[in-house]
C-alpha cells in the first residue's frame, strides 16, 4: 500500500511539472508572439519608437539611433517592414534566447520565412535580430 502511495505520488509530482512547464511554454510563446505582432503592427503604422521599442539592446546600439534602425528594416527586411499576413510556425528553444519561426507575405504577394532571434530583457522579449530566406510559392 505504501509503496502503491508512493508511486502514485511520484506520478502526480511528475504530472503537474508537465502541466506547469506547458503553461510556461504558452506564456512564453505568447509573450514573443505579441513581441512580433506588436513590431510588426508599428511599421505598418509608420511608429518609429514603438518598432525601435521593441528590439533588443543590441540592436539598438549596433543602429546607434531609431532613424537609422527604421532606414535599416525599411531597406533590407522589406518583408517584415510592410508583413501583409503573418504565420507562427515553431518556436525553437536556445539557453538564453529562443527562436520563433514567422511565415510573412511580404510586398508584391512574395512568401518569406523568419527566424526571429528573441532575447529575454527583464520580464520582456526584444527582437534581437531576424534572418529571412524565401518561402515557397505556396502553403
């Protein structure tokens, strides 16, 4: 009986870790997925601060201000300065950063995937930088 008690309590421990690591799993992931909705959202809008807000410390002192950063994004991530439709993949797991898969449509209807860098800085998520490849032609 005992050992019966034992084994089930092993169990319920070892459940609820599962269940609480899955909550935290969603936490994160909604807190980087809002991270990049709210990007996104900010150059959409033309808000030069609320996009320069959201990325991280590095990024901020290698663009060295919000306009150069903006001019930056605008030329070379195109795709991700006017995202007409967004798409979450996965998010892959790194110690002391994650990476979250994005399918974008970017201008001219063109398919992108990016692999955003995401950093921790406090209690929030900053864009750390964004690799982009093209996507196939279609889903």
């Amino acid at each position: 009986m005992k050992r019966a008690f034992a084994l089930i309590s092993v169990f319920l421990f070892f459940a609820v870790l599962a269940v609480g690591g899955h909550a935290d799993d969603d936490n994160i992931d909604d807190a980087i997925q809002n991270t990049i909705l709210s990007q996104i959202e900010a150059f959409a809008n033309d808000d030069r601060q609320a996009a320069w807000d959201h990325a991280s410390e590095g990024i901020k002192q290698q663009s060295g201000s919000i306009e150069s950063f903006y001019d930056m994004v605008k030329l070379s991530y195109a795709p991700v300065h006017r995202a007409s439709s967004i798409e979450f993949m996965e998010r892959i797991p790194h110690p002391g950063f994650q990476i979250q898969v994005v399918r974008l449509l970017g201008p001219e209807g063109k398919r992108w995937i990016a692999h955003y860098h995401m950093v921790k800085n406090g209690d929030d998520w900053k864009i750390g930088g964004v690799g982009l490849k093209e996507g196939p032609s279609s889903i």
